[in-house]
C-alpha cells in the first residue's frame, strides 16, 4: 500500500517530512520512489493534502474505569450541587432493582457555593439506592446512607480520609485510601460489564486516532479484562500494583511477557492524593502521604529484582521530591539493567528538582490536559506556586524523556485534546496559562508517540513512521504542524491503522 500526495510526518529527525509512505503488510516498507516497485501491485490511497502522523499513545488512562464511564452518570461540567442531584434524579430511573447508582465528576471547589456535598442531600433523592459518586480526580467518592451502610462503620484505612460533621458522623466524603479500600469493597462492577464497555470503549479510543495504551487499571485486574477481549486493534501496555513485586519475582515473570497487543508493562504505586481533593502532599507540610519514601525505596528494590520498572504517583512538591529520593538511593540496583521508571503527573514541582528526572533517567508522564483544566484550582490552592505547577517546557528543557496522557476518565481519552492543551495552555477563551510552559506541536506530537514507545521499551518498533516499524498511524484532516494555531482545536481524525490494517474509517474517503 502506498500513501502519496500528503504530508508525512515520519517523527524521524533524520527525514522528518515525506510526501509518501510505503507500507508492506504490518510494517512501513520504506520511501516512495525506492520500494513500490517491490510491492506487489501496490494499493495507492490518495490523501489529498492529509497528513499522516504516526499512532496516538495514551501514556496514562485507566481504560476499563473510562469505558464503564461512558455509562454512568457524569458530573464534570456541573456548576452547583443542585446541578449535581438533578443528574442524579434523572439517572435513577436506569438502576436496576437492587443495583447501585454510578456516577463520576464532581469537584465541589468549583461550585457555586464551593462547599463539599453530603450523605444527606443524596439521601433525599435516592432513598435505599446503594449511590457512589466519585470525584473527577477518582481520590474521592460521594456517597448517600444506604452505600455507607455496606460498609457497617468499617470506613478508615492507613492513607485514607473519613471526612466528618460536626456530631463525629461520617458526611459521605471519602478520599485516598478510605474511598479506594470502599469503592473495591462494596461497589458492584461485574466482569461482563467491564469487557462488554472495554470493547466498545476500544472502537471509540481508535477513531480518536489511539493505537497504544499505558493502561492504570492494573489494581482492577485489568489484565483478564484485556485476555478475555482478545484485543486486536490497540497495544496495552498494562500496569500492576506494586505489592505484586515478590510474587512476579517468585513466578519468574519479567516485564514485556505478552503478545504484541498486550504485554504485562510496570509497577504503579501512589505518594498522595490530588490537587482537586486537596490532598497532595507539599512541602509546606499538607496533604496525604499513601507512600512514604522509605516504603517506595522497598518498593522499588523489590521492583528491580523482579525485572520491573515503576511508575509512580505524584502531584505535590514534596511527594515528588521524595519519589525522586527514592529513585536515586536504589539507581544502583535499577540502572544496570536498564528499567525505565517514570513519575505519574508531577504536577508541582520544586525548580531544584526538575533537572533530576533527566538526570536520574525517570520519565515524567504528565497530562497536558490538566494544566488548563486545573488552572482555577491551581491558582486557588497553589497561590503564589503555579510558576513551578504543570511546568511541562522545564522538564522538556531540562532533557527529561516527557510523555503525555489523558488521565481518563478524570479527562476524556482524546490525544489531540492534550496536543492543544500542551501548546496552547488554555480551553477556552482565556489567555494561555502560564504561557512561558506551552510546548510547540512537535514537542506535543513526540510526547504522543515516540516518547510513550520508548518508554514501553518499543522504540525499535513503533513510534516513528520509518522503514521496519509497524504501521500504526493516524490519518489527519491537516497538518497541526504547519497550521495555525487557532486551527488546532479543529484538526480532526480522518482514519486509524494498527499494524497495516486499517481499524477507523478506511480509504476512499470524501
């Protein structure tokens, strides 16, 4: 197959723009005018002044969480907490009998007023209907009387938050650990309904041009929802909690046993909480600590001797300084055989501290789409800060290996999005926030799909559009590199192909 009258893209600093690509079988063939004579009676796709990048990674999604999310209740643009029930009151009718009420979304500091919503107010809309409603940062969930009483008083874990009324009566807010400890508990999420959500959720993840997942899941046992699909059209590169060290050591399993479309990845562990629930740990002292230093060290010992690197969650200057810690105490054990280890958001980061991940080796796995989406809490809770706050030029500056994700559900798997978002700082029609950490498009473009190969240690086949890699690329309706910027929230997903097979909308088109 032959791709010609385009722009081509390869992400190849050797040749980085082709008017041609050649493809044979699952792998790009090399250039037009070279190989075509090769190729037996080549299929020839005009693309009529398309642009061709190469497939779209999402570093950072919690897949079957976002797919089951397309169906519950959502709650991210809800202005005030009478919004929020209203939605709620409206859903009720959908819940089967003697089945929960889902939902996601709510951040309550951006409501008017600001307050924290409780047991009661759900009460009065949802009687006996077990209702959990978790936060838009997944660290905390709502929940009514009828869902506490599953738990029987058992709410308070290490790590966790049970907030309170003034009778010393849980209110319905949970976060950290106590909200993750009830949610694996006591809500109700069958197997079937994963796989049957995952499986239309991966058709939707290819016609927004994703070809590859750094699954978060791993915690949920994503892994058997993944071997039941028999995913064919998406490359997972699937997390695991880090506890499960000593027992992939003991099995003598290394990271990338799999297939080409799925492959057991990395390690995932959590420092503390989130800026939304107000619980990332900073170096003014406040904030959850799920993970202290000294455990991540362990961690990350017992992670190098199982062959595994980590990925590991960290919002606040102070988490990340300690996970940074911890990675330079164990490099001895972990450099020598090569892990690649990366921290999850870095959201707020000490100027001190941002040339270590280069210097160390650790990738910062960011999400482009938070810094315009947080700005108004940022700015709230980090007044005075957000200078060193989703400070993606510095760390791409510094010569950290970046990468880019979505965070879905927290925000929608959509990778253009979080291009737009990492070069343009802002959604809306604000100036850009902190302008001086916008990225250019390559930069964005790199953290979308060389970078996240790398890091899954596929740099030698896939993320770049180069003779002897596959052929996972994304068909564009322009070229976001040569556009103008205003453009960019209009570049739109013409087709997906994963591995010479076209999976979203194949040639002719319109």
């Amino acid at each position: 197959m032959i791709l010609e009258n385009g722009v081509v893209r390869t992400m190849d600093a050797a040749l980085p723009v082709q008017r041609a690509l050649a493809i044979a079988g699952e792998r790009v063939a090399g250039g037009v005018g070279v190989h075509e004579t090769a190729l037996a009676s080549p299929e020839v796709v005009d693309l009529r002044g398309r642009c061709v990048v190469p497939g779209f990674t999402d570093s950072h999604v919690h897949f079957p969480t976002w797919a089951v999310a397309q169906q519950e209740v959502r709650l991210e643009d809800t202005r005030s907490v009478d919004e929020a029930l209203a939605r709620v009151a409206d859903a009720l009718g959908g819940v089967r009998v003697g089945g929960w009420l889902r939902g996601r979304g709510w951040r309550s500091a951006e409501w008017s007023p600001a307050l924290d919503p409780t047991k009661e107010q759900l009460d009065a809309i949802t009687g006996e209907v077990p209702t959990a409603l978790m936060a838009r940062d997944s660290h905390s969930v709502w929940l009514n009387s009828a869902a506490l009483a599953r738990a029987n008083g058992d709410l308070f874990v290490r790590g966790g938050v049970v907030e309170v009324d003034e009778r010393g009566e849980p209110t319905g807010i949970l976060r950290e650990e106590s909200c993750w400890s009830f949610r694996d508990r006591y809500i109700e999420v069958s197997d079937d309904e994963y796989v049957g959500a995952m499986r239309e959720g991966v058709k939707l993840a290819n016609t927004r041009g994703v070809t590859s997942v750094h699954d978060k899941d791993g915690w949920l046992g994503a892994l058997r929802f993944w071997q039941r699909l028999g995913v064919d059209t998406l490359r997972v590169w699937q997390s695991l909690p880090a506890d499960k060290a000593s027992d992939l050591e003991a099995l003598e399993i290394r990271s990338g046993l799999g297939s080409q479309f799925l492959r057991v990845g990395y390690l995932k562990a959590f420092m503390d909480g989130t800026l939304g629930s107000q619980t990332a740990r900073m170096l003014d002292g406040s904030g959850v600590e799920i993970t202290s230093r000294e455990e991540l060290v362990e961690m990350i010992r017992r992670a190098a001797r199982a062959g595994f690197p980590v990925a590991v969650h960290a919002i606040g200057d102070l988490a990340n300084r300690q996970a940074l810690d911890a990675f330079e105490e164990t490099r001895e054990e972990w450099q020598p055989v090569g892990l690649r280890h990366r921290i999850e958001h870095a959201q707020i980061v000490a100027e001190e501290d941002v040339p270590r991940f280069a210097r160390l080796g650790v990738a910062a796995s960011v999400q482009f789409s938070h810094a315009p989406s947080d700005r108004d809490l940022a700015d709230r809770f980090w007044a005075g800060r957000t200078q060193r706050a989703y400070a993606f030029r510095s760390l791409w500056e510094s010569g950290a290996v970046v990468v880019n994700g979505s965070d879905a559900p927290i925000e929608e798997l959509d990778p253009l999005a979080g291009v737009c978002a990492g070069v343009l700082r802002t959604l809306d029609e604000r100036p850009a926030w902190h302008p001086e950490q916008t990225l250019t498009v390559e930069q964005a473009l790199a953290a979308t799909t060389v970078n996240p190969a790398w890091l899954a240690g596929d740099e030698r086949r896939r993320g770049k559009l180069v003779p002897g890699h596959l052929a996972d690329l994304v068909v564009l309706d322009r070229d976001p590199v040569s556009c103008p910027p205003e453009e960019l929230p209009q570049v739109r997903v013409v087709s997906t192909m994963v591995g010479g097979r076209w999976v979203h909308d194949p040639p002719p088109w319109d």
